[in-house]
C-alpha cells in the first residue's frame, strides 16, 4: 500500500499589547510537541509517539503533572457519558450516548509513559482517571526548569460525534492526541470532558510528522517542512 508522510510545523501565537506595571509579571508554561503519527486506516487508529519539552515558567515548584486524554469521554461510564443521561447539555448529542454509544465508541491506550529530567527518571507513578492523566513526580520541578515527557499512545476512532471521529471516509480530529493540562496563576485545571463546556489550553509549538495512506488528504494549520510536494495553501 502507497503511503505518504509529511512534516508540519505549528507555533501557537498570540498578542501582545502596553501593560500596566503591575501586569507585566505575566508568565504561562512553556510546552513544546513533537509527535509522530500513523494512521492505521484498516482499523481505524493513529499510533502516536509524543515528546514533550515542559519548561515550568511559573513561580511555583510543581510535584505533579496532568494530561488531557480527550477521546475516552466518548465511553459508557465516562463523566460526559454519566452528564447526558442525566440529562445535562445537548439532546440532539445525548442521543448518541443514550443508545450507549453504539460505533461512536472512542478511547486513548497509553502504552507506556515516562517523566526524565537530563536523562533521570522522576516519575514516580501515573494513573487514568476518565480523560486525565495525573504522574506524580519524585524529584520536584522548580521554577525556571525543565522536563521530557514521553509516551506512546494508540488513539481508537469511533463514527464521528461531536466534533471528532470518522465519516463518509474522512477523519475530523480535534483534540485527538495527549495534550497537557493548563497550569496558571490558579494552579490545575484538570477538568475532564463535560457534556457541556469549551476547551483550556497550553501555548506551544507543534512539530508533527504524520504517516498515511495515500489516497488520503490532510488539512491542517501550520507550515509544511518536508514530504508531498503537492501541498498548497488554503
């Protein structure tokens, strides 16, 4: 089968203006992606490796981390699951989890998981809890340092509900990869996926290189740096 690959690279942006003094000590955590991706049509599944470079630029030491794991909201037993029967949020997408997600089911398997400061596991433990990934840390992260999280991670792809999923021969993704939890001024927002709500995210940059068969063709934000020399601006 004919494959193609491809490397994007995002850069989250964002503006700036005047402050008063008082606000110039703004600060937010520093995350930078690299992911390789597969696509594994015949079965529906994107095998993923993820390194993240963490940078705490906060003024706090941390002793733990969290990571969004999107896709396991969409199975019975979840909290958004749990949220539509009880009829909290949308009816017309209650439906769907009513009828106990029946080919909509979609989910991420974490299949190993590390923490490592300049090569120094400090890790101490992890555990899933519905959407979030809580490790704890045995070695603190100061303000001003960094961390390597690496993990590999097959993300399942149910029939699309809500804003994700496979249709009409077509992957829509979002929020489809590990993601880091936002750290701010309030400290975590571990929150899992709601029936109602709206994203929180980290800035960062994105380097992603992604396998698929050929037929396939990707839309995406950011700017290609290598493979298919069709590729073109949208």
């Amino acid at each position: 089968m004919m494959k193609k690959r491809f490397s994007l690279l995002l850069l989250a942006t964002f503006m700036v203006s005047d402050l008063p003094a008082e606000q110039i000590a703004y600060w937010h955590q520093d995350v930078d992606y690299v992911m390789e991706i597969t696509l594994l049509d015949s079965v529906r599944q994107l095998s993923g490796k993820t390194r993240i470079t963490y940078t705490n630029q906060s003024p706090d030491t941390l002793t733990e981390v969290y990571m969004h794991l999107y896709p396991n909201a969409f199975q019975i037993g979840s909290v958004k699951y749990r949220e539509y029967l009880g009829n909290y949020g949308r009816g017309s997408r209650a439906k769907i989890f009513k009828d106990q997600l029946d080919g909509y089911e979609s989910r991420i398997d974490v299949h190993s998981f590390s923490v490592s400061r300049q090569k120094e596991n400090v890790l101490s433990e992890y555990n899933i809890d519905d959407t979030i990934l809580k490790a704890d840390l045995s070695r603190p992260l100061a303000p001003g340092e960094k961390m390597r999280i690496d993990i590999k991670w097959t993300h399942h792809v149910g029939e699309q509900v809500e804003r994700a999923g496979y249709v009409s021969g077509q992957y829509n993704m979002a929020q489809w990869y590990p993601k880091m939890v936002v750290y701010d001024e309030n400290g975590w927002h571990p929150d899992p996926f709601h029936a109602e709500g709206e994203f929180y995210g980290e800035f960062g940059t994105f380097d992603v290189t992604i396998e698929l068969p050929e037929r396939f063709i990707v839309g995406a934000t950011g700017v290609v740096i290598s493979g298919d020399p069709g590729w073109s601006s949208v």
